[in-house]
C-alpha cells in the first residue's frame, strides 16, 4: 500500500482536497483531526487540518513532549502563501510541523480505509476493527519528508458515528514492523466531511501573521530535505487576507 503524496505540490495545485479523494473513495474528509502517541513515553502530537471549498487550509499544532509544548497554526492560501502564527523557530520548525500533520493525517485515512474500505459506519454504537497486512509495507511522502511503516502490520480499534451525517470518532492501535522490531503507536480523533469545514475571509487581517511565498513547483529531490528551500521569505505588501489572494 503505497501513497506517493508530493503535499506541497498538492496545495500549490489546489487539488489537496481531490487528491485525498483518491486515497479512498469512501474517506475523503476535509476536516482531520489526529492525536498521536506512542505507549508508555509521554506526550502526543496532535493536529487539526481543515480544507476550504477554495482549496485553502488550516493547520492547527499542539506537540507535547518531554516537558516541552509547542503550538501553532499555519495557513496556506491560494496555493501561493503560507501563513504561520505561534511558533518560535524558523522556516524549517514551521515545516516540520506542516509534515507531521499531513504524515499523521494521511496514515490515519490509510489506517481507516484498510479497517472499513466501505467507508464510515452507520451511526450508532462504537464499531469494532480489526486489519492485518503481511506482506505490504505504508508508505507515505511529502514535498520535504517520507515515512514508511513495514509490514506486516496490524490496526485494532473502534470507530464511531454518534449522529447520521456526523463526523467519525477514532481510536486506533498501530503496530507495525520497524527493523525487526515491533513499534506500536497509538491514534484518536476525529475525520468529517462538513459543507463548510473553514472559511477564511478577505477582511481578515494580516497583522501578527509571519508570511512566507511557496515555491510554485515541487521541489527536486536534492532540495526535498531541505525545508528551508521549499518555503522563501517574503513580506508581501498587503493587509489582509483578500489583498493577499490578489498578489502573484
């Protein structure tokens, strides 16, 4: 099972939306929202990714780990602009953030679909799954980072749906092989597919926001891994979030 996702190619071409849509036609959420962690070590990762009718996104950050908190949210607009609020480090902080929401995303849809390919189950009590693939290995890559998790690997847990129409529940068990070694990592959230999951409007203003331009193709694989290459400082001259759309 391999998904070949070049995610700020994806963005820069507005198809994010479509393109989970090819991961599975029964789970094409635009609203995921993911918590991550790994028995017995405290702290998680968790993440909110809402996709705009527009093809706009919001990414919200909230990492917890040995003793230490980091959080943030992160904009990407008109496939051009990425807006971050939040974090303290540099491009390649805030990049790091954007690949580890989109790699815990898409895992949790390939987890999901492998569990009920039939899509979410009718609402009602929590919905028992169990998977187990030998032979074939998750792999998943974006624009500036990859993961792959060996076979063979299995996915325990339940999902629920508490209303018709409603989003999914999660809580799933991953275990996979790594080495030789068995890791497990566990999963819990939330996936929906809302008419209007985010609405960013022109008037919204731009102050407080760090703006950055994304490039305008994917990047090579020489410069991949190299976050700072893939997003390019600059200060746009524009107020608010409609001026911004505007600028080429």
């Amino acid at each position: 099972m391999t998904i070949r996702l070049c995610f700020l190619a994806l963005l820069l071409a507005g198809r994010l939306g479509a393109t989970l849509a090819q991961t599975s036609a029964a789970w094409a959420p635009n609203d995921i929202n993911v918590s991550q962690s790994v028995p017995e070590r405290a702290g998680s990762n968790g993440s909110r990714f809402e996709i705009g009718a527009n093809g706009d996104a919001r990414i919200t950050v909230d990492r917890r780990a040995g003793g230490t908190h980091t959080g943030g949210t992160i904009l990407l607009i008109a496939g051009r602009w990425m807006l971050t609020q939040g974090f303290s480090g540099a491009a390649a902080e805030e990049l790091a953030a954007l690949d580890g929401a989109a790699l815990n995303s898409q895992l949790v849809i390939v987890l999901l679909t492998a569990a009920l390919p039939g899509g979410a189950p009718a609402a009602g009590p929590p919905q028992h799954v169990r998977f187990a693939e030998k032979a074939r290995p998750i792999k998943i890559t974006t624009a500036s980072s990859a993961a792959e998790y060996g076979a063979p690997w299995t996915v325990v847990g339940a999902v629920t749906v508490q209303r018709a129409d409603g989003p999914a529940g999660y809580q799933l068990s991953f275990t996979y092989s790594d080495q030789g070694f068995a890791r497990t990592m566990d999963f819990s959230g939330n996936v929906g597919n809302e008419k209007s999951p985010l609405s960013l409007p022109d008037s919204m203003k731009l102050a407080g926001w760090k703006i950055r331009r994304l490039p305008q193709s994917a990047e090579s694989p020489g410069t991949a891994g190299q976050p700072d290459s893939a997003v390019h400082s600059e200060i746009p001259r524009a107020a608010t979030l409609g001026e911004l759309r505007q600028l080429k």
